[in-house]
C-alpha cells in the first residue's frame, strides 16, 4: 500500500471517478462533506487542504483529506464547519492509523464527526453522539405520512402555521435551488444575527467560510450540488438553508429565517418544502447532523448514525506537546457536555453574553 500526498487541485479525473464511486459502493459514504467537490472547494480557500491518495498494485483503495494546521498537527479538512469526515474508501479495505499519518508527515490528527465504520479510528474515538437523519426514499408524501405517525403533534402545528401564514401575509411559495446572490446574502446575515443572538461563533465573520460556501453554491451537477432552499411569503422571503447534496444524500448546514415571522416557525415549514423538493429529485435522505436536544430535529428525525469525535496521536514529542496543550481544555469540554446542569448554566451564560453584545451593537 502506497500513500501520496496532493493538493486537493492536482486531483485528476481518473481519482475524481474514482473516488465518486467509492461512495456510491458504501450508502455511508455518500454524504457531500466527504465528496471530491468539497475537498477541492477547501483546497481553493485553504493553504493546508491536503488529500492522502492510498493506492495497491491495481489502483486507488482510498481518499484521506485533512488539513494541515502547522508542524506536524493536522486535522478534519474544514472541521470547523464539515460535518461529516473520514476516509473515503474501497469496500473492505483496511487502513492503519498510525502508519498512514506517518506517511502524511503527521504526528496528530483532529477529528469531529467521523463517519461510522470507520474502524481503524475507533481506538482514538473521545465521544460519540447521534446525528439525526430524515428518511424519503419511498416519496415526500410516504414520508408524511410517517412522520404523522411518529410526530402528529408537530406535523399539525407545522401545516397550521403554514396556512395562517398565508391567511395572514400572503401567499407561501418556495424554491429549491435559488441561484441570486442577494438572497444567499440575506441568508447569511440572518444566520450570523442567530449566532450573534446565541452567543456561538459567527462562521460567516471568517472570510475563508463565505468564499467556500459563494464556491459551492457556484456548484451544480447531478453529482454534487450547493442549493440554496428559499420560502417566500407573498414573494418576500423568510426563511431558508443552505446545504449541500450528492444524487442520493443531502445535509443540513445553514438554516435561518427572518425573526420577524418567528411565531409562524417559517423555518419548519421550509424544512418540509425543502424534504418535498429533495424527493423529487431522486434525494432519499436529509442530515440535520448531531441533535443536542433540538426538539424539532427530534421530532422529525426517521433514524440516527453515530458520529465521533477524537484524536489520533502518534507516539512523538510533537503529540506530546499537543497533548499538554489541548487536553485540558478537552477534558473541560467533556465534563460540561457530560453535566446537565453546567451545559443549562453554559448555554444560560452563552445566551446572555450574546444578548449584551447584540445590545452594545445597536
């Protein structure tokens, strides 16, 4: 087994190919984070992007990206904002952790939601959780169905909500896949105002975030898409998401809405357009990711895959000294994740700080 390390950008058609149907061969790894046009968009907003390309005697058995962070520290290629990271590989392949980090020249590798099956990893796996995931592979209105069964309460407050909405303003139209830049834009602002609100980091206050999200939207194949799902109510838009999506699969990543329509949860309504139009296009499922409590993710979630987060560390003074450096921090982490009471006060505290500074704002 040989490894060579790329830029994303040297990437020719031939692994593109290959890689692509290394996912349709394993339903798990279909999900767009871990597809050849995300790693190439990273590459193009990234100077660490890297990609190992692991190959035997009758070619590529696997796709490793990650990203290099400095010395010998490397982590999840966009982990700050990829949901879903590991290797993409040939069925039945076998991998070792500590030599294909040798190869990349790395002695520690971050990661934060590794896909499942990715046994070579389990050893280094710090937690696990479930991520939530919508099932309409049968159609939206088998889908509805279901989801009456297991969620009649939401589905009826949902589809209220829709018609008085329409009573109310105007007629609910959407669309799937807008293409105009201002309503991306728009889409963005009401997102950093929902971070700013929460008291979380503003992913689109990063410079490198906006030009990877403006390049994936910029992406429309049958293999991969960036769409941006858009609700109107009588032609002005409310609510909406941006997500990316494979032929089969599709993620959630950006959703927001304009708060001054919060009572009519324009964002649930979008999200049922959203599933309706996904179908229609041959997409069988949705990846709302990890759910922490969320009540509409729960309510609206078919099943649910685990996904890790951990650190491989190679025997090094380079992960020794990651290791003094980020481990109690780590552990800190884990404790308030782990109480229920400090993540409340936590989240209690986080929330006000963003209260105080949406106020010194205005």
């Amino acid at each position: 087994m040989r490894v060579s390390v790329v830029r994303p950008g040297e990437l020719g058609p031939v692994e593109i190919k290959t890689w692509r149907e290394m996912q349709r061969s394993s339903a798990h790894l279909a999900n767009p984070f871990l597809s050849p046009e995300f790693t190439i968009a990273m590459g193009e907003v990234s100077a660490g992007a890297r990609v190992a390309v692991i190959t035997e005697s009758d070619g590529p058995v696997g796709f490793f990206p990650f990203e290099r962070h400095g010395g010998r520290v490397g982590a999840a290629l966009g982990g700050w904002v990829s949901l879903c990271q590991g290797i993409v590989h040939r069925s039945g392949a076998e991998f070792d952790a500590d030599a294909l980090l040798r190869a990349c020249g790395l002695s520690v590798w971050e990661f934060g939601c590794l896909v499942e099956g990715q046994r070579w990893f389990r050893p280094f796996e710090t937690l696990t959780q479930q991520a939530v995931v919508l099932e309409f592979a049968d159609g939206y209105p088998a889908f509805l169905d279901e989801l009456r069964g297991r969620s009649p309460k939401f589905v009826k407050s949902t589809l209220y909500k829709e018609r008085k909405l329409g009573r109310d303003v105007g007629e609910v139209t959407s669309e799937f896949a807008v293409s105009d830049p201002e309503a991306f834009r728009l889409l963005r602002e009401w997102k950093s105002a929902q971070y700013r609100r929460m008291g979380r980091p503003d992913r689109f206050a990063r410079p490198w975030v906006v030009e990877l999200v403006e390049r994936l939207h910029a992406v429309d194949t049958p293999e991969f898409a960036g769409p941006l799902s858009m609700l109107y109510v009588d032609g002005r838009p409310v609510a909406g998401h941006f997500g990316l999506r494979t032929d089969t699969a599709m993620i959630g990543w950006f959703p927001a809405y304009d708060p001054e329509y919060a009572r009519y949860s324009p964002g649930l309504i979008q999200h049922l357009r959203m599933v309706e139009a996904a179908a229609e296009i041959g997409v069988r499922s949705l990846d709302l990711g990890i759910s922490n409590g969320s009540e509409y993710k729960d309510a609206l979630c078919s099943r649910t895959v685990p996904v890790s987060e951990g650190i491989v560390r190679r025997r090094s003074a380079a992960a020794a000294a990651h290791w003094l450096r980020t481990e109690p921090v780590r552990r800190a982490r884990r404790l308030v994740l782990d109480t229920p009471a400090l993540y409340g006060v936590a989240d209690r505290v986080m929330k006000r700080y963003g209260r105080l500074r949406g106020g010194r704002a205005g």
